[in-house]
C-alpha cells in the first residue's frame, strides 16, 4: 500500500481552475501540472517524459489528452498512458479536493 503526504496547491482553487485548461505549480518543490475535467482534477509530472518540454506550454486536445507542445505526444491525464503510441509514461499523482481547496498526495519514501 502506497503512503502519501498530501500538500496543499498554494493559490490554485478548484472553483477558480478553468475547465480544459493546464496549469503548472511547485508543489513540495516539484513541477506539478494539473487539469481540471468536469469534477475532477488530475495532477501529473509537469515535464514531457520524452524530452523534457513544459506541458502546460502544450494544450488539451478534444478528447481529453495532453498534448506535448514539442512533438505533440498525446498523454491520458487519468493513468499517464501514452496514446500516441511512442512508449513514455507521464507519472501522475492522487489528487483529493477539500472544501475547494486542490491537494496533491506525494508517496512518502519507507
């Protein structure tokens, strides 16, 4: 069973994250990407696992996937997977909404 720490994203509301539209943030000084979906938001590794490009530098494409603003890989926000088929994963983290407020869970080292 996987252990998290969860911190809060400082300055990022769930009410005020605008659908469809991705955000970077430090959080515990990690890049974190997050995209808010209807009722949910997904927190991911903020850099492209191919060649390290901003991905919210990149945009959403219309069915939901991140799309990598160098070479326009396309990841799902939901497990990382990589749709366009080149193999990289994008590491994604819990996310829990508390009053409004957007917390990251990061795996607590044993």
């Amino acid at each position: 069973m996987k252990l998290y720490e969860w911190y809060k994203v400082a300055g990022i509301s769930f009410w005020a994250m605008e659908e469809g539209k991705l955000v970077e943030a430090d959080v515990a000084e990690k890049k974190i990407g997050l995209l808010k979906r209807g009722d949910t938001v997904y927190a991911f590794t903020a850099a492209c696992p191919h060649a390290g490009a901003r991905l919210c530098d990149g945009w959403v494409d219309a069915l939901g996937r991140i799309v990598c603003p160098d070479h326009k890989y396309r990841f799902d926000p939901v497990n990382g997977r990589n749709t366009t088929g080149e193999g990289y994963k994008l590491f994604t983290y819990p996310v829990e909404l508390r009053e409004g407020e957007v917390y990251v869970g990061l795996i607590v080292n044993p």
